[in-house]
C-alpha cells in the first residue's frame, strides 16, 4: 500500500471515504478558499489569495467533468503554491503532456488523488476483470471524473498491464505506463495505419465496443514484436485527439 498523497489525507482529515462524498466545493471552504463560477474567456479557473483566504474561479462555459477538474487543480494550488496568483489556461488543466516537475502538473497530481483517490479506487480496481473503455466509463462515472483521468489513474495504479497513449494526426502527444511492464515498451511516435486507433481518427471508423487484438509490432518497436499481440481501444477526444489503451502480454511483464 502506497503512502496517502496530500489530496488523500486531505479527505481522510475530513472523515470522506465514499466518491458522492467528495464534494469539492465544500472542501475549499474548509480550508478558506471561496469558489465563485463565472464566464471567462481566456482561462478555465484562477486563484487569488494571501495566505490564510482565496477566492477560486472557475469557468462556468466549461462541462461539468471539466469544472469539477479544475477546482481540484486550484485546491492542489492552494494546498502547493499559497500566496500565488494564478492564471491557469486550457493548457495548464488536465495535461498530461506537461513535465512532472511542471506546477502545472503538480496541481494536476493533487486533483487526480482528490477526485480519484487511490485508497477509494484500488478496491474498486480489484474487482475489475478487464481494464476495457466500458469498465473505465462506469468507474469514471461513479466518481464524476473525465475518462482521461480516469484511465491515467487506472494505469498509474499498476493493476493491468497496460499503456495508455495519446495521438493526434501527426504525433505522440504523452503515453503513460503501468510499472509492471519492462521500460523498452513505448508506444510508436506515429499511428501505424494498420492500428484501429489510425482507422478512427484518420477514416472516421467508429470506436471498438471491446478491446481487439493486434500484432505487437504495429505499436511497439521491440524484439520479436511481430510475434506478440497486444489488445487496443480507443476513443477519440476534442481536437482530433485518439487515446488508446494498449493491453500488453505476459512477455512485456518485468
Ligand atoms: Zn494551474
């Protein structure tokens, strides 16, 4: 068992131990930050604060999933870089593309442990017989969570052997692995045409209802990749974005 984030012990202190119980803007108000949603054209939330008081703001334009994303961002602020004003852009909120050192993604870390924390979601993992997208949408709705965050968190969480990357048409954006599997495993810089993933965001294909096989080579440059399969499913995201999870055999285990 890893040791509970700050996100974590956030909720513990607050006696939280169910999803619906994570009411978010409550918790900012435990801890003195007031979260007003309005319009707001240029960013989705800002954080003005002296050291004791803040005021949050958060894009009311954006979804629901969105919002929710981003006030736990602004508390991961508040808890990590108190005293700062902060303008945080489309970019800045739920990028996984951002370095780990980024406070961008710091904030981010914090607001993946506080909507998706660990100790609630690992026993919920354990029931999961297959990391497919109709499982990752249940657990994402249970905890009002994007499906992003949610696979990020399903991988980082090293149940599955599994790798999640994102695509657009010319490059890879990020990908993120499950620990388990060897480090010589990354994904391909470009979507192989003969993927499922390709034939979605190239040919307007229409997403897979369950995970199908591929060979391994088509997504991995590694030895003997021609004689392995993996399993892909993917689903496309705004700006002719893909995110594929890639299912990984028992030969890519370390
Ligand atoms: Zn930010």
């Amino acid at each position: 068992m890893n040791a509970a984030t700050p996100a974590e012990r956030m909720l513990t202190e607050l006696g939280i131990s169910e999803p619906k119980e994570i009411d978010l803007d409550a918790i900012a108000w435990t801890k003195g930050a007031v979260v007003n949603y309005r319009p707001m054209d240029s960013c989705e939330a800002t954080i003005v604060g002296t050291r004791r008081r803040a005021v949050i703001s958060i894009n009311s334009r954006s979804s629901p999933k969105r919002r929710r994303f981003s006030l736990a961002h602004e508390i991961g602020h508040w808890h990590h870089h108190r005293g700062r004003i902060l303008f945080c852009g489309k970019s800045d909120v739920c990028n996984f593309a951002n370095g780990p050192l980024d406070p961008e993604r710091q904030a981010d870390g914090f607001a993946s442990d506080l909507i998706l924390p660990n100790f609630m979601v690992t026993p919920r993992l354990r029931k999961m017989k297959r990391p497919t997208l109709a499982a990752a949408r249940e657990l994402a709705g249970e905890f009002e969570a994007s499906l992003t965050a949610t696979l990020f968190k399903m991988t980082v969480l090293n149940r599955f052997p599994i790798v999640l990357v994102c695509h657009n048409k010319e490059k890879r954006r990020w990908f993120e692995r499950a620990k388990m599997i060897q480090p010589w495993w990354v994904p391909a810089k470009q979507l192989d045409p003969q993927t499922f993933a390709a034939e979605m965001l190239f040919k307007g294909a229409a997403e897979q209802a369950f995970p199908r096989k591929m060979p391994a080579d088509a997504w991995f440059d590694v030895r003997g990749g021609d004689d392995l399969e993996v399993e892909e499913q993917s689903f496309l995201l705004p700006n002719e974005e893909i995110l594929t999870i890639l299912k990984l055999p028992d030969e890519a285990v370390a």
